[in-house]
C-alpha cells in the first residue's frame, strides 16, 4: 500500500527527496562528520541545523548566478567565500540563540562552509535545475538536515546522558558512549540503515512468478 501511494505520487516525492531518500546527512556520507561528532545534545542539534540552512541555502542560492564559462576551481574559490560571509551572521545568531553553542561546536561549525553541497553539489546538481526548483531542493536538504541531526541529537542525549535540553530526566540507565563520536556514527548508521531499507522497499516492483 505504502509503495502503491509513493509510485502513483512519484514525481511529488521527487521534488521533496532531500528530506529523506537522499538526505544530505545519510546519502553517500555528505554533511556526515558536524552530525556525527557535535550532534550531542538537542541545544547543539538546533545550533548546528540553523548554521547549515543559512549558510547553505544563501550560499548557493548566491552563486547560482555565477557564470557558467567560469572555471572549476575559481568557482569552488568563490563559493567557499561567499559562505564564509554568510558563516558571519550564522554564527552570530546561533550565539544569540543558544549561548555557549559555538564553543561546544568547536571546528565543527565553520566546517559547514565547506560541506559537500557547497563544494560539489551546487555546481553538479543544484545549479544545473531551475531557479524555483533548486530553491525547493536547497529547502528540501536543509529540513532533511534538521530533521535527522535532531533525531540523532534527541537519541543521544536522552540514552546518552540522561537529559533534554540540559535537563535531567527520570531515566536509570544510560548510555554514555553515545556521547562519543562512536555513539554518533552507530546512531547515525543504523538511520542510514533504514533509509536505504525504505528506499529498496519503494523503489523494488514485484515481479511476476516464473511458472515451473
């Protein structure tokens, strides 16, 4: 029934598939290590995914109108500018937002300036679609990013330390290594995991029986 209603709406889901099938933290490992190492708490989750979306979307959204005849690498020189501009405010506003955030963050926050889709996939997927339809794509990525650095955010603190944001909860037995980078990379793989799951089990078409 589920793939029945996602193959009859394929091309809607299609417009909106950075939110799960090829979220930008779970598809290929892009945007992975902020995730899996600063992920630890729900406060850093929501530091980390307004960081992403407003120097992400900004980002590419600004060289879209860099001229195609521009070379590779002076492209990519440039795009790494420009977010660093847009990691000005970024930063500024997750400071106000969430004191003591940039710190827990460390390196891990200026390292969204040169996440994969600024460096790669703007010049190989996002700005090879329509203005309006990269604009739905960037929004796409950047709630697919919110959505899974929250669920890893959420499991490994409440597991791992026992509180939401920073406050204890009633809870006797946690977890500690979830708070380790190792923690991150097991939580973080077993929702890759179920994401490639869902995507086999949507994308599979049942094949007739062969008659013996």
């Amino acid at each position: 029934m589920i793939r029945k209603f996602y193959q009859t709406h394929r091309k809607t889901f299609e417009r909106f598939n950075y939110l799960l099938l090829e979220n930008p933290v779970l598809e290929r490992g892009l945007t992975i290590a902020p995730v899996i190492v600063a992920a630890t708490t729900v406060k850093n989750g929501l530091a980390l995914s307004i960081a992403f979306a407003i120097i992400t979307v900004c980002t590419i959204t600004a060289t879209y109108f860099i001229p195609k005849q521009v070379p590779y690498t002076l492209s990519v020189i440039a795009n790494a500018l420009v977010a660093s501009v847009f990691f000005i405010p970024a930063t500024m506003l997750v400071d106000r937002l969430f004191p003591g955030a940039v710190f827990q963050l460390g390196i891990y926050l200026p390292l969204l300036v040169t996440n994969s889709l600024i460096i790669q996939k703007s010049f190989s997927r996002f700005h090879q679609a329509p203005f309006g339809q990269m604009l739905v794509q960037l929004l796409s990525a950047a709630g697919g990013f919110f959505l899974v650095t929250m669920a890893v955010s959420v499991l490994r603190e409440v597991l791992g330390a026992g509180t939401l944001f920073d406050k204890p909860l009633d809870i006797t037995f946690t977890i500690p290594a979830l708070t380790l980078p190792f923690g991150g990379f097991l939580v973080t793989g077993l929702l890759a995991a179920a994401v490639q799951a869902l995507r086999l089990y949507l994308g599979s078409a049942e094949r007739p029986r062969k008659k013996r």
